[in-house]
C-alpha cells in the first residue's frame, strides 16, 4: 500500500511528514529554509499568492517574521487546505491567511493582483511550467516578485533508471525541470533580477539526518503514524531519495525574480 492511496496527500501522509518536517510542512527544512528562500528580500506589507501552500507553515511563518499584509494559500488537496486554515485559526492569523482548494489549471486571479508569488517545492507537480510562468507574470504587479523554491533536476533529459525508481517509489506526480530550464522560462517571460541557487548538497545532507532520526529518535513516532510495513516502505523511500541526491540528479533549488 502507498502512503499516497488517499490522495496525494491523505491523513499518514501529512502525520508523517508532519513529525518528520514538522507542523504545517509538506517539504524539507521548515522555517530555517524558508528564511534561505528569503534572503535579501523585503517583503514587508506586501499581499503574497502562496502555490502550492500546503498545511499552511510557509504562509504563517512569513506574515510572522517577514511582516507580510496578507497570504492566499491555494492547493487542490482538501485535507492539506482543511489543515491550514485549522492551523491559522491556531495562531490567530485567520483573518490575513486565507487558504483555498483549487483544481489544477491556470492561476484564476486578475492582473496585477498580487506583490509577491511565493511557493515551496509545489511547482514540481505542475507539467507547463512556461504556461505557469507566463501567468504569474500576469498577475503579478509591476515591480512585483516571484520567490520559489522547488524540487529539480540537473537536465532535462528523461529521468535515469534510478530516478524514475524513486520517483515510482514516492507515487506522487514529480514533473521537474532543471535549474537552467526555470532560469531560461522566467528571461523569455521577461523577468528580471534573476537569483538561481542550487540546493543538492544541503539536501543531501538533511535527508541523511532525517533518516537517521526516522531509524532512531523519530522510529516509534513513525511507526505509530503508519505501523510496521509502511514504515519500512518510508525507510526504503528515504534511501532512493539520497541515492539520486548523491548521483546529483535530483537538485533542489531556490530562484527568485523580477517582473518590471
């Protein structure tokens, strides 16, 4: 049985994530990497789009420390969405984090709607990526910013035997591109001030200690989530994971631009 039969993202699947990554995170690092993400950026009352936002952590930790004016969070899984207006009703940002289901398709919002876009390793899961672009270069106001981090590839070749392994293995819809392809997408957009950062060995790194706590510290937490046979399938993931991290082939990375 996979962790995702319900859905992408159905209840063991966040419950694990949830120990593993923490509260309101779907992906790795939590808030220390999403201050990555933001280095250099002012954000300070500006109205964001979070794509992708998931169980809500990114949105609430950015009107928290970055002083954001507002957050609409959109993701087509409704548990996720139910969590993350559960979890800003928790801090009391209900009012300035607004989440909403949507279904997969293009960004339904007016132009220049928004001061900045930011998403978390969610534009993996959508196949245009220059349609996706093109779009938030619509909505977006002049002078606006796109701030993105996201799981990659170093090509855009199709994926090795072993990517495809893990990709198999994760059961969820993982359409990535490369750096250079996101950093050749946002110039034909006409994006500018364009800031491209690799993030491989800072993962290959985090994964390693992740499953090190999910074998030790984490094990029994784990194993309570998802009992004995899909903790062992979890472990299994977590090590095709580092393998196409230590090949290179799978890249996260972060990039941020401008639209004039």
């Amino acid at each position: 049985m996979s962790l995702t039969d319900e859905g992408h993202y159905g209840p063991k699947q966040l419950n694990l994530l949830k120990v593993v990554w923490g509260e309101g995170f779907l992906s790795p690092g939590g808030t220390d990497e999403i201050d990555e993400i933001m280095t250099g950026v002012n954000a300070k009352d500006k109205t964001v789009l979070d794509i992708g936002c998931g169980t809500g952590g990114a949105a609430l930790h950015l009107l928290k420390k970055y002083n954001v004016k507002s957050v609409e969070g959109i993701d087509p899984e409704p548990l996720v969405i139910q969590t993350a207006n559960q979890l800003a009703i928790k801090n009391n940002l209900q009012d300035v984090a607004i989440f909403k289901q949507i279904n997969p398709g293009p960004l339904d919002y007016d132009d220049e709607s928004f001061d900045m876009i930011f998403s978390k390793e969610a534009f993996l899961h959508i196949p245009d990526k220059e349609a996706l672009l093109k779009n938030v270069h619509r909505i977006l106001k002049p002078g606006g910013l796109i701030v993105v981090s996201d799981w990659m590839r170093m090509d855009d070749n199709p994926p090795s035997k072993q990517m495809q392994e893990y990709i198999d293995a994760e059961g969820l819809d993982m359409l990535m591109c490369s750096l250079e392809k996101y950093k050749e997408l946002l110039q034909e957009n006409n994006f500018t001030d364009i800031v491209i950062k690799d993030r491989n060995d800072w993962y290959l790194k985090k994964a390693k200690k992740e499953l090190e706590d999910i074998e030790g510290p984490l094990y029994q937490k784990v194993l309570d989530v998802l009992g004995l046979e899909e903790t062992i399938g979890a472990i299994d993931i977590w090590k095709k994971l580092i393998g196409v991290l230590e090949i290179g082939e799978h890249r996260p990375g972060h990039f941020r631009a401008k639209k004039n």
